[in-house]
C-alpha cells in the first residue's frame, strides 16, 4: 500500500480530520487529486513542519519501521519490547497525521519520512541480500554463532533460520554480551554513521573475525564481513529505546488565572511602541533591524520591558512595516488599535506562538541578530511543545523536566535548551500566557486552538469574556500635565502625541504641555479651536485654565513670521532672466525675480530644466559650489518592496468530500503555464509543479528550495512573474529584488501562508 492509497480509503470525516492536522494543505490551490494530496504531504516542507509535533514514542516508533521497512505489528512492538495494544495507540496517532499508514498488520512510512528516520541504518544491507551473496559454510558460522544448530540446513532454509534469530532481541543481545571489550569497540565502530574503508581480503589480526564466529557479521567470499540491517536496528533502538508512554505531569499548585493583568500589559507595551512608530519610524541599521541603542532609547522613553519581543510580534502580526526609512507602524494598525481587546490579544498571542524564533534569545555563533531580521531557531519547537504539555491545569516546571519527551527532535544541547525555555517562559508570562507555574485561562485556550488553520478568530472569540474593553481615562491638570490610566484610545494617543511630552509611561503615563510642544502641534496643522475641542472630547470636561491659556498664547504668536519655500534657484545674464520672467509658457513654474540676474521656484530642480528646455531655452544645472552638472543615463527604477499576499484557506471537510470524489487519477494540468513546466522542471513532482504553475498565473508567493551552479543550497520565498525558457523571473523577499531561477536548480516547491 501507499500513501495515496491509504488516503483513498479514509472516508470524508477522518481525511478532513487529517489535514486538519496538517493545516498547510488546506490554503489554496488545493490539492485537485488523492494523488496530489499524497504529495504534498511527503513534501518536505509539510514534513518538516509535522515532524517537530511528534513525540519520542511516535519518534522511537517511526524510526524502527523505518529501519526493518514495513513490518508487521507483532514484530514491531517485539522489536520495541511494548505491549501490542500501545503500540498500535502510537502507530495510529502517526496514521491520523499523515505520516504512516496500516496495511493489514504491515506498517508503512511515506517514502520522504521512511528515508529521513532510516538514515543511520540505510547504508546496511537487510540479511536477504547478504545471504545470497554468502556461501553455506559462512551461514552456518553465523547460525552457530548466535547459538543455533545448523545442521542439516540448506541456504534458503538457513537464511530463514538466521532471519528467526536477528529478529529476536533476546539471542542478539546474548550474542554482544558474550563478546571481548576490543571485538565491542569494534561493532561501535562499524554502527558509526562514518564511512568504512578496507580492502579485500583476510588479515592475521582481522578485528572482524569474533564477530563474524558470534554470527553478528556475516562472511562473504567477496567483500568484508557485512552487518546485517536487522542486526543493526537491534543495536541503534533495543534496549535503551523502549516506548516509555506519555510522562505523568503533576498537576500546578499554584492557583489558576485569567491572565488579564499580563494581556493588558502586552496590548499597552505593544501600543506605546507602535504609537511611537506611528509618529516616529523606528531606527533601522544599515543592515537591517533595529539594534540594541534603539532598543535601549525604547526601553528608558517608553517604559517597555523586551522592546525585542514586541518588535518581532508586531513584525510577525502585521503591525509593523519595514521601509528605508525605518520601521514604521503598518497601514492596518489603526484599525487594529480600534479592534475589541480580545481580538488585539489573540492576533498578537498567535503571532507569537507561532514565531520559529525566541525574541529574548535571538543569539547566535557571531552574535546577536537584531530584531526583526529572520532567524533560522528550533526555539519555537520548544515554546509550542511545552505549553501543550503544560495545559490542562499541569505544572510548567514538570512539562520543562520532561520537555525532550514531547519534543525529542530539538537540536539544542542543555545549556541552549535552557535558554530557549526560559525566555519561552519570561515571553510567556509578559503576554498573560503563564502566571506562576500554570497556563492562564488565556494560556489555555491559546494552546487548544492553535491547531486550527485560521486561530486567532477563533481564540478571540473565546477570549472576549476574559478581556473586556476598559476605556482608559485621561485627565487634565491644571499643572499642564494629563495623567492617563489604562490604554488611551486612538484620538487621546494621537492628541497626546502630537502637543504633549511624554515624561513616564506605564499603566499610569503622565504627559507635559509645553510651549514648544504645543506649537508642535499647531506646525502639524492642529488649529487652537481644533485642540481644545478634541481635548474636551478626550477627557470629557473642559480644559483646565492654565492649558487654555497656553494654547491661546502660543496661538497667537504662532505663524507672526512666514518663510517660503524656494527650491530651484535660474541664474543668467539680466537679458536672459528677463525674458524667462516674461514667458507665459513658463507660468506654471511660479518664477520671482530676486535680483536682476536671479530667479526662484518652488519646483524641483528637474521640472524646472525640462520646461525651460520645452520653452526654447537651453539651460543647464549646476551643483551648490556653481559646478556644472552632466546628468548620467538614466537607468529603470528599482522595483519596489513587494508584501506578502496571504493564501485563501479552504474547508477541510469540503476539501476532502471534493478528493474522495475525485479519486486517485492524476488531475490534468489546469493551465498552458501548468503544461509548460510540466516537461521543464524534471526534479519536481506534479503537486510541486501544480502549485509552480499556480504562483506564476495568480501571482502567489511559494518557497522553494534552490540548489544554484555553484552547488550551494538556499532556501527563498519568491513569486514567480515570468518563465523565459528554463529560467524563472521571480520577486525574492530574501533580497528584496527580482532574481532568475534556474527550473532545472529548483529541488522543491511548498505554499507560503
């Protein structure tokens, strides 16, 4: 059986079930095909985002099918030293995710999974093979030697005999007990992963020879001594491998909590910064992201606590862009800033619980990386394994103490497990997640819908009893300050921001009136009138007497002198500049005489030049020093920054009713786009080829996988615009720019959002 195969036979219900499990098939274009589905799921994109969710026992028990191929349950859970019935438990847990399947009593791997967890014993051969290869005598040798009696056996039969005893772990591992301490280095040598070389033929000093009379080698007349396969999966995963069952968490001692301190914390810290960003763009490196000065300027002006995890959840929600100029707040945060306080908690906590990076330990070999640069990190491995171990009411620090169970494929060593948990913990509680040593109400629910393939409605709506809205209240003083308690609104931050000084932030924030502040805002074209009525509005009683009188002084001294923009300065002979000031054509450039020999405009440089050029005159530019200026040829503009386009999701359950109607056929290609590459991109399978086709007729973002001449591998998010033969013309948001690929360089195509 294979996977498509297994995936025909589930009926709607458990296939929608799923994919629900693996949410990255349902955005669109969907899989058109059982086929195609089949696919993607053994695409290693989809397998690299399913595989971190596993836990050791489901780890433990792909690695042993992987090893011995598709073995029956019996043998399986022998070979784990686990009862049958939980076996079965893990092997059906891998089924519901799409990473196995059960045939009859065989076991099955997707062919990408099966070859990922049977690395280390790939390179042996199964017994089969060695055995055809053996003569008699040498079977017999190894049949003796794990304590049989060959006698009497013919090859076929003694192949079978020895099949019989590697299989069992009991006579294996008598065979390694009874061995001397140099032929055990020996067989550690041989199961290293590192390549063995030797030549053919026997020495006096063969190390092999013991294990070859223990029977754990197998002799040929052509090659060294082999370790059989099955022998070697005994040797990487009895013992020591059993399946342990999922540890006991003691549940908290600590008392529960709806976590509405934290969350309204966050909102405020996350609001401040973004408000600042609004009136303000962040500073940004020459390289990109914002460095620690910044950070710290944040930190001390806005009484923000880890301006890095706030950087990098309003960066991942949406809330804040990246220009040249800096890092500003995006477009779509006012009407963010507006939303319900559940809905703003849940877009931000999402945004976090998602995030592959720990914002409190973005450290690497070289350093730091500067938020909110991307960052390749297994830390979010780590963050959503353990708050899915902790829910329910567990103890946080018992889900740390087993962590490795519930995320066994981790790549830290303990020292940089540590430090992911920990600040997964501190982030954890800044945003009402965790109080203590148990997840918040808030916690919890987070952690229950995070599955689902579009969370943060659902969480919202969840959320909305335990996050009401609270107005903050702003109150003016007759000392020129206004104390404001809780989350200003929009038009209270914006009027606050534009003619006050901020001197502390926090839950209660305390802003100064000044005359230079509130000339400020009457530059920024506030009028006097406009002021005090919004401050009215805003605190909802009349303006204090002092306040009053200070926007009526600076009022009215504000604008006494005028200053006028000039940009453009036209110099020439009095004749010249005479006749310019009198050409009608040349209105439009709102000329005034300044001197005899001298001319302004508010126009720029250019416009000046090409309608005195279109006038019939013959001008040039000149630098500040009266240098002449020759222009360069003009080259085309760069393209500007592209954002990303998130990817319509569908119904899983109409998904799977629409496949299972569908079949296994292989749909045919939707589009000339789609038969094109077809036949130009041999590495790719068709679902990647579909979902190719797809980007380049919609203008959709995928990642691919992108192995160049130079034989380096990178992996870019791109979105194809144009196929030129073999080579495909793409926006990469890697580098901001269009960059070619080669069709041929292309190892692999998945979704992006």
């Amino acid at each position: 059986m294979s996977l498509t195969d297994h995936l025909a036979g589930l009926d709607v219900e458990h296939l929608a079930a799923l994919m629900e499990h693996r949410p990255d098939v349902l955005v669109e274009p969907a899989p058109r095909s059982v086929d195609e589905l089949a696919q993607r799921l053994d695409g290693a994109d989809s397998l690299s985002l399913a595989l971190p969710v596993m836990t050791r026992d489901q780890v433990v028990t792909a690695q042993v099918v992987a090893a011995l191929g598709t073995p029956e349950l019996p043998v399986l859970a022998a070979r784990l030293r686990a009862p049958e019935p939980y076996v079965r438990s893990v092997v059906d847990e891998l089924c519901a995710r799409g990473l196995a399947w059960i045939d009859g009593h065989r076991v099955g791997l997707p062919d990408r999974l099966a070859d990922h967890f049977a690395a280390d014993v790939a390179r042996f051969r199964p017994l089969a093979l060695i055995g055809r290869q053996s003569r008699v005598d040498e079977l017999r040798t190894a049949v003796a030697g794990l304590g049989a009696d060959p006698g009497g056996l013919r090859k076929p039969e003694l192949i079978e005999r020895l099949a019989a005893l590697v299989a069992d772990p009991q006579t294996v591992a008598t065979a390694v007990a009874e061995l001397a301490a140099p032929a055990r280095r020996r067989l550690a040598d041989i199961l290293d992963p590192a390549p063995l070389f030797g030549g053919f033929g026997r020495r006096s000093d063969d190390p092999d020879a013991p294990l070859v009379r223990a029977g754990l080698l197998i002799e040929s007349q052509y090659a060294r001594p082999e370790l059989p396969r099955e022998v070697a999966v005994e040797l990487r995963f009895g013992g020591r491998d059993q399946l342990t069952g999922r540890p006991e968490l003691a549940e908290s001692d600590d008392p529960s909590d709806d976590g509405r301190a934290g969350a309204d914390g966050a909102l405020l810290a996350l609001t401040t910064m973004l408000d600042e960003a609004v009136e303000r763009p962040l500073a940004r490196l020459k390289k990109g992201g914002i460095g620690a000065r910044e950070r710290a300027r944040l930190a001390k002006r806005l009484n923000v606590t880890d301006p890095s995890l706030w950087i990098d959840v309003a960066y991942s929600g949406g809330l804040l862009a990246s220009s040249a100029q800096g890092y500003p707040a995006a477009a779509g945060y006012d009407r963010w800033r507006e939303e319900e306080p559940a809905t703003r908690w849940a877009r931000i906590a999402v945004a976090w619980f998602e995030l592959d990076l720990a914002p409190t330990s973005r450290e690497i070999e070289d350093g730091e990386v500067a938020p909110p640069l991307l960052l390749e990190s297994a830390a979010g491995m780590l963050r959503r394994s353990l708050l899915r171990a902790a829910g329910g009411g567990r103890s946080v620090r018992a889900a740390v103490d087993h962590l490795d169970w519930f995320c066994p494929l981790h790549p830290y060593d303990r020292t940089g497990r540590a430090r992911k948990v920990d600040a997964a913990v501190h982030e954890a509680a800044l945003l009402g997640i965790v109080v203590g040593d148990r997840l918040t109400a808030l916690g919890e629910h987070l952690v229950e819908v995070a599955a689902h393939p579009d969370p943060a409605p659902e969480l919202a709506r969840r959320c909305a009893e335990l996050l009401p809205r609270t107005r903050g209240m702003l109150v003016l003083q007759s000392d020129l300050t206004a104390v404001v308690s809780g989350q200003p609104d929009v038009a209270a931050a914006r009027v606050l921001a534009a003619a006050a000084v901020s001197e502390s932030r926090g839950v209660a924030a305390t802003w100064r009136f000044t005359p230079a502040s509130v000339r400020g805002a009457l530059d920024a074209g506030w009028t006097a009138d406009a002021l005090r009525a919004e401050f009215a509005e805003v605190s909802g009683r009349e303006l204090p007497q002092p306040l009053d009188y200070l926007v009526t002084d600076v009022a009215r001294r504000h604008g006494a002198v005028r200053v006028r923009h000039s940009c453009t300065c036209v110099t020439g002979s009095e004749s010249d500049i005479a006749e310019i000031a009198h050409t009608r054509s040349l209105g439009a450039l709102q000329l005034r005489r300044l001197a005899p020999t001298v001319l302004t405009s508010p126009l720029e440089l250019d416009d000046v030049l090409a309608r005195l050029r279109a006038a019939g005159f013959a001008p040039m530019p000149e630098d500040a020093e009266g240098v002449v200026i020759v222009p360069e040829r003009a080259t085309a503009p760069a393209s500007g920054r592209q954002e990303r386009r998130p990817r319509k999701r569908v119904v899983a359950s109409d998904l799977a009713a629409r496949l299972l109607a569908a079949g296994t056929a292989p749909a045919r290609p939707a589009s000339v786009t789609h038969r094109r590459l077809a036949g130009l991109a041999p590495r790719l399978n068709p679902a990647e080829v579909a979902l190719l086709a797809d980007a380049l007729d919609h203008r959709r973002d995928v990642r691919i996988v992108y192995r160049n001449k130079a034989g380096n591998r990178t992996v870019r998010d791109v979105r194809p615009q144009e196929l030129y033969g073999r080579s495909l013309s793409s926006w990469c948001h890697l580098r901001s720019g269009e960059r070619e690929f080669s069709l041929d360089g292309i190892e692999s195509v998945s979704p992006v959002g």
